[in-house]
C-alpha cells in the first residue's frame, strides 16, 4: 500500500504580534487618560469660569460708568475753559475801563487844580470871561496865540460859542486893524469854537503882516446870552503871564 503523499499547501494559524497588541493597550490607555483629563477639567475649571464672566461683566460695566464720567469731566473742563476765557476777557474789559477812568480823574483833578491856580480862592465869580491871552513868535514869521476862557459865575452850566480876534496897531504911520480873516489871510474863516463847564485854552497861528506894528489884541466871543468882547496890552500878550 502506498504511501499517501504530503499535501502541497499547510494551514498554520497566526497569532497577533505582541507589538500590534501593546499599541492598542497604549492608545485605549491613552484615550482613556484624555477622558479623564477632560472630566478633570470641566469639573475643576466650571465653576471659575462662572466666576470669570461675573468679573468681566463687572469689568465691563466699571469702563462704561469711567467713560460716562470721563465724557461728563471732558464736557465740565470745555465749560470752565470757555468761562475762564470769558472772565478773562471781561477783566482785561474791566481793567481798561479803570485805567480810563483813572486817567479821566487825573485829568480832572489836573484841571481842577489849573483852574485854582487861574481864578484864585478868593476871586469874584464871574460869567464868561478871557483870562488869558497870550501870543509867542513862531518859524516862519507866524505867531502862536494861547486865548484862556473862564466862566465861575454859574460852575454848572456849559459855555458854547466861537472866539475871534483883531489885532491893532500901526501901519504905515496910520492906525490899523487887522481882522481875523487877515489874520488868516484868508475870507470867511469862521471863528474857533469853544465849549465849556469850568475853563478852555483854544490854540492857533495867525500872521501879522509886514510894516505893521500890534499894540493890542481884541478878543471877541460871540454865543449865550450875550457877547463878550476883552482886549490886552500886546506887550503883556506877548510877555510871561498875558494878562
């Protein structure tokens, strides 16, 4: 009887390998450890996290209420600049007008005092007066006249009129009159205006003509109630004093 032969092909059952086997361990042990973590995480990180939001809210309404305060402080500081600018300005105004007044009572008390020394404590109160005349050799062949007006006799009322002069003398051995437009050697000229409570001193230049010598100066003043009319020595007009 003959032997069967061997047969061609084997079946041998294959075991998994070791290494295949410790990676699947390790990736189970792995996922598991991730599980946990999570788990840890959650449990532990919750209730801060609650916490956390509460605070960013807080957070969140503490720089609304500082840029609510910093609008308003911004608004108050954009007042108080433009008050201060305003007070400012109105005590540069204030001060200007002091310093106006200042100067207006030096002025009067200056005035005051020249008048004083004009008129005298003890002198009779008279109306409307020329105090002064007074005539002073200028460049050219011109003469600067200084006429002082007065008026005491009524300390409140005001003096309003025009002033003019004649001067006479002598001219080519004749008495003559040299009016006031001569004088300016003009027509028409009107006279100088005055106005007045206390005193006023009215300035000009007049030219005398040639070969003419002035021995008096008449002043006229014309407006009130009535006309005054003054003359003065040309000697006394042209020296110190004019009186």
């Amino acid at each position: 009887m003959s032997r069967s032969p061997f047969p061609r092909y084997q079946i041998v059952e294959q075991r998994p390998s070791r290494r295949r086997l410790w990676l699947a361990v390790a990736g189970l042990a792995w996922a598991g450890t991730l599980a946990g973590v999570w788990w840890l995480a959650s449990y532990t990180a919750a209730p801060r996290l609650g916490q956390a939001k509460q605070a960013l809210d807080q957070a969140r309404d503490q720089v609304r209420r500082q840029r609510a305060e910093l609008q308003q402080l911004s608004q108050r500081e954009t007042t108080l600049g433009v008050s201060d600018r305003i007070s400012r300005t109105a005590n540069q105004e204030l001060q200007a007008s002091l310093a106006e007044r200042d100067e207006e009572i030096a002025g009067l008390r200056a005035d005051v005092a020249f008048y004083e020394r004009l008129v005298g404590a003890t002198a009779p109160r008279r109306g409307l007066n020329v105090h002064l005349a007074e005539f002073s050799r200028a460049p050219g062949g011109a003469w600067q006249y200084q006429i002082t007006l007065t008026q005491t006799l009524n300390r409140g009322a005001i003096s309003e009129g025009a002033m003019r002069f004649a001067v006479e003398g002598v001219r080519d051995g004749q008495l003559a009159t040299i009016g006031w437009d001569e004088l300016h050697q003009q027509s028409g000229v009107a006279g100088q205006a005055y106005s007045f409570r206390y005193f006023q001193q009215l300035d000009g230049s007049v030219m005398l003509p040639g070969g003419f010598t002035p021995q008096r100066v008449k002043v006229q003043l014309s407006g009130g109630e009535r006309a005054v009319e003054q003359a003065f020595d040309w000697k006394l007009a042209t020296s110190a004093g004019g009186k």
